[in-house]
C-alpha cells in the first residue's frame, strides 16, 4: 500500500497543537525548577515514585512505574539543586489522549518502528495520518510493574502484545533496570578523573526486550527496535555535540525530518555536528549506524553544565526507518536522533525541550530469545576548566570552539 504524506511542518504542528492543547500553565513556565520542586509535583500523581541517591546523597533521580518505568528527572546537586530533566506539568491533569500524553521525562523507553511497513503506531491498512497515530498503551499510559528497588537500583517489568502494520501480533517483554552511578563508575564508564571542583550524575538504564512469543521474528513478520529518548531542559546557549565517523558510506545525517534545519542552526566539521538546542526552533535530525558514534552530549555555557550520553551501537545491524510512509525500505534507519522543541505558527509551545536519542537494532530473534539495549546519561556542574577537560576526553572537543563554530556559519 502506497501512503499519502502531510508535509513534515504540517504534521508537526497537528502533532504538537492535538497534545497541548492550550498555551503552558504558569506552573509550567517556571523556570528552572530545583528537583525537589519537581519532586513534591510528581508525588501529587504517583505515591509509587522511586527516589535513587549515590552514597554521598547529592546526586538523585526520579524513577516512576505508573508512568511507564520513565526517569523523570535528576540533579547533581542534591534537592534543592538544578532539575535536569524536562516536565511537562500541564499534561497531567488532563483526559487521555488517544494519540500521545506528553508526560516529559529525562529518560523514557519507546518501542518503533513508529511508521513504515512495520509500524507499532498504525493499524493495518490505515493512511498514515495524525488521525491514524496512536502511541501503544503500554509504552504511553499504562503503568509498569516494580520488581524491585533499592537505595541505587530498580528494576522495572511489562508484558505487552502488539500489533505491527503487517498484520503480526508480538509477544514480548521488557525489562528495565536504572542504576545510580557511584563517581568511581562513572569515572571508569567515561575513562575520566573527576575534579573536586565537578558536580556529577551518572546513572544506566539496560533495557531488555524478549520475544515472549511461539515465532521468530524476521523481515518477513517484522520486528520491534527499543528507542531511547533523554529530554531536557534548554537554555539560549545550550548546544547538542555529537561526534560522527568522518569516513563512511552515505550522508552524515538526515536534517529534514521537520523541514531542513536553518544553517545558522546547525554546522558540521572535523567529526563533530552542531545543533543549537534552546527551544526556539524546531528541528529534528539522525544519524545513520555507519556514521554514528556511541557518544553523544550537550553543552550550556550559560549555565556552566556539559551533558554527556553513552549509548550502544552496532554499525553492522539493521536499523528501522521510523518515517510515515511505507515507500521507503524499513530496514535503513537512523541509530541516534536529536531534536530541539520550538513555538508553532499560532506562537504556542507545549516546551521548550530539547532530546537526545538512541535506538537499538530491529530485534530479529527466536522465542524466548531478547535483546539488550544500554543507554547512560552523565551530568556535569562547575569549573569551565574542569568541564572542558570532560569534554575533550569524551567528546573529543574544546568547549571554548562551539560558539566559534556557530560565528563562521553566520558569516
């Protein structure tokens, strides 16, 4: 079947105006919040929430089963520190949606394909249209089941069947399990020596997808990938920082998901890609497995925090196009994405965020056999110096050239 498209702004803009609905609450607008501001919101809607601390106290996160295993957010800086991860207050109090509830959260678990011949978002046969969309239960509404939690540790479980676009009903469950790193983790995770004078958190989620079902999965019956999705609050000078492989087969990255991101936006050079992540302008971009690195960050100079995801990768599997349309082969895809939220026509906003994403390969496997996706989120507060050092180690990149970088493409 050949779908028809809305052009990508277009759909975007019915995406974003079915979700908020109205324009933020004042709750929501304020900016920034301390973790424990979003802490006593949070626990308004979950009596359940599981708070994980490292053994010095300071650093926290905020892991939720009612809302699908997400951590919601985390702080380096103990409760009354800076909120790193973005919240959307306003969605809360509202109706289900039966398209998406836009909840937030610094780390949460989806399943793809989103569209395509495969797709987890659309029945069978159906035009691939917002009117179409509808995000599965079960990673969008459903609460997930506690098997465990400890001071540092949980571990989360959710049996689920889902139906593919072809017609397959999959078995499957996922188990997921979020950790708090203790500095000398992330030390070694990072190959790094924390300065004194460097705030940190650290924590891992491991997310384990198994075929609960009576049938392989194969090209033929399709197959689920995990997503991985980090949002965060942006800042005016928060800038995305995402190594590649200057060497390899095809385009760096796809920049058009949205509309063509604006030059000013985005700029690539010696193996590092740029991508202004301060709220004000949407844009979203990919990059393939033959170009991807397992690393990837974020910078704020203005508010001195540099971010820091580690995720796996593997360059020889195959990945799903994620893309709403059945024209395309959905076995080429993109293994990480980022995205920068920004305000719609009308000039509403359901934001600002911006995202950091990673995807696992399409879990072609037997009964009873899984997968294992890992994706790591670091956060780092203090001395510039002390940061850029981070930074150079893991990015491969000198804090001080990222506003340069933006300057030549002005010119």
């Amino acid at each position: 079947m050949v779908t028809k498209l809305l052009k990508p702004m277009v759909l975007l803009s019915i995406f974003f105006t079915a979700c908020q609905g109205n324009e933020p609450s004042d709750q929501q607008k304020k900016v920034p919040s301390t973790f424990a501001d979003d802490l006593s919101f949070l626990q308004k809607w979950d009596d359940q929430l599981v708070v994980l601390s490292n053994s010095g106290g300071n650093a926290q996160l905020i892991v939720s089963p009612k809302y699908q295993g997400k951590v919601f957010t985390s702080t380096a800086d103990g409760r009354n520190g800076k909120s790193f991860g973005w919240i959307n207050y306003s969605a809360f109090d509202k109706d289900i949606d039966p398209h998406m509830n836009a909840y937030g959260g610094e780390d949460r678990l989806w399943l793809g394909p989103e569209g395509g011949a495969f797709s987890l978002f659309f029945k069978t046969g159906q035009e691939m249209i917002f009117d179409h969309w509808h995000t599965p239960a079960a990673i969008d509404t459903e609460s997930w089941d506690l098997v465990s939690a400890s001071d540092s540790n949980v571990q989360l479980s959710k049996d689920m069947e889902l139906k593919n676009y072809a017609g397959t009903s999959l078995k499957l469950n996922i188990s997921r399990q979020v950790e708090i790193l203790e500095h000398k983790a992330i030390e070694d995770m990072l190959s790094i020596t924390l300065s004194d004078k460097v705030k940190s958190l650290g924590f891992q989620t491991i997310n384990t997808l198994q075929n609960t079902g009576d049938f392989a999965w194969d090209k033929q019956t399709g197959a689920p990938c995990m997503w991985s999705l980090n949002m965060f609050t942006p800042t005016p000078e928060t800038v995305i920082l995402i190594p590649y492989k200057e060497k390899g087969e095809g385009k760096v990255a796809t920049t058009d998901y949205f509309g063509e991101i604006d030059a000013d936006r985005i700029a690539m050079e010696d193996g590092m890609l740029y991508f202004k992540a301060d709220g004000l302008s949407r844009g979203k971009l990919g990059i393939p497995p033959q170009r991807v690195k397992p690393v990837a960050g974020s910078y704020a100079s203005d508010e001195g925090v540099l971010t820091i995801t580690l995720f796996d990768v593997d360059s020889a599997a195959t990945y799903l196009n994620q893309e709403w349309t059945t024209e395309k082969d959905p076995f080429q895809g993109d293994a990480m994405n980022a995205y920068n939220d920004g305000p719609l026509a009308d000039g509403s906003q359901m934001g600002p965020f911006y995202e950091i994403e990673s995807v696992s390969p399409a879990a072609f496997i037997q009964p009873n056999a899984h997968i294992v996706h890992r994706h790591s989120v670091f956060h780092f507060i203090g001395d510039k110096e002390d940061l850029n050092i981070i930074a150079q180690r893991v990015l491969g990149i000198s804090l001080d050239g990222i506003a340069s970088t933006f300057d030549k493409t002005e010119k």
